[in-house]
C-alpha cells in the first residue's frame, strides 16, 4: 500500500498507513468552546412549573428526569397555549464552560439569554396542545422500590419563545436539561 499524500493538508490523516488513515473529528461542539452551553437541574419534590424563556433559537440537547419515590406527569408547553400568573423568580442556569480560555464570541465571552423562572402558576388554553410529555413511577411492588430515570438525548432544534415545563404528582425525584443557545 502506498502512504497518504500530505496535501492539500498535510498531517491531517491520524496515520500515514492508507489502511489506517483516519480524518480525526473533535467530538466537542463548537459551540461549547464559545461558552454557548448551559446547563439546569432540580431536585423536585412537589408539583412545580418551570418558566423557559428563550429570547434566542436554541437547541435542547438533553433531558432528564429521575425519580425515587411516587410519581408525576412532565407536560412541557409552549407560551402560545398558557395563560400565566402570579410572581416568577429566576433560578440559577449554569454554562457548560466557565473556563477563562474559552473562545470569544464576537469578541467577547457570550452571556447566556436563556431564563428559568418559578414560583408563578399557569392555565393551559388546549390541554391536548402540549409538546413534550412523561409519565414516571417508582416502582413499589412486594415492599421494593427502584429509581426510575428517563434520558432524552435527541436534539431538538426549538424556536425563540416561553415554554413552561409542568410537573404534577407527588414525588422525590429531579429534572435535568442542557441547550445550546444560537444568536
């Protein structure tokens, strides 16, 4: 077998071998580097609804929801389907990369848009409208019990809006997403 002809990138392939050659692919998103990633997780305990509010496109790159005991319903909304009321308060969203060598932004480290507010309360306009939706239980059969945990790892590409994630029940458990914001 020959080699790998180094143009018109040479050093580029992870071997010479022509068998071996491989193009080498950074798993990371760019994004991340941008510190354009961020991160929110609760413990949840009783029936709350979160308040999603997305000035910017974004993509909802993980969910998750575990619980240890009881149950409850995760109904997710969009804005145009929810009357909301009563008083919100920000929660804190964490950035995947808080590192000071992060790439710039425009010239600049990126400041997430994204907020996550609770405390308010909603009606829902069409019940039948929601846009994402689980049910989970712990198991509690012959005196056991066992966590049960629900991990959406496919990415969705989501408008700029409000959405409201509603969890109902009573339960012990948490809820996790992470979303890359694209300005």
């Amino acid at each position: 077998m020959t080699g790998i002809i180094s143009a018109p990138m040479p050093n580029i392939a992870t071997s010479r071998d022509k068998e071996f050659a491989r193009i080498p692919v950074d798993v990371a998103q760019t994004s991340f580097f941008e510190g354009r990633e961020f991160r929110f997780t609760r413990k949840l305990s009783s029936p709350i609804v979160f308040r999603f509010t997305a000035p910017v496109e974004f993509v909802l790159s993980f969910q998750s929801f575990t619980i240890a005991t009881g149950e409850y319903e995760f109904k997710a909304w969009r804005g145009d389907n929810i009357t909301p009321s009563g008083i919100w308060t920000d929660l804190p969203v964490f950035a995947k990369n808080t590192s000071l060598t992060r790439a710039l932004f425009n010239g600049l480290f990126y400041v997430g848009q994204c907020a996550i507010a609770t405390g308010g309360s909603i009606a829902v306009i069409d019940a039948n409208l929601y846009s994402d939706f689980a049910w989970l239980k712990s198991a509690t059969a012959s005196g056991q019990s066992a966590s049960i945990a629900d991990q959406s790892t496919q990415g969705r590409y989501l408008a700029a809006g409000t959405y409201y994630l509603q969890f109902t029940g009573t339960a012990t458990g948490s809820y996790s997403i992470e979303w890359e914001e694209r300005p």
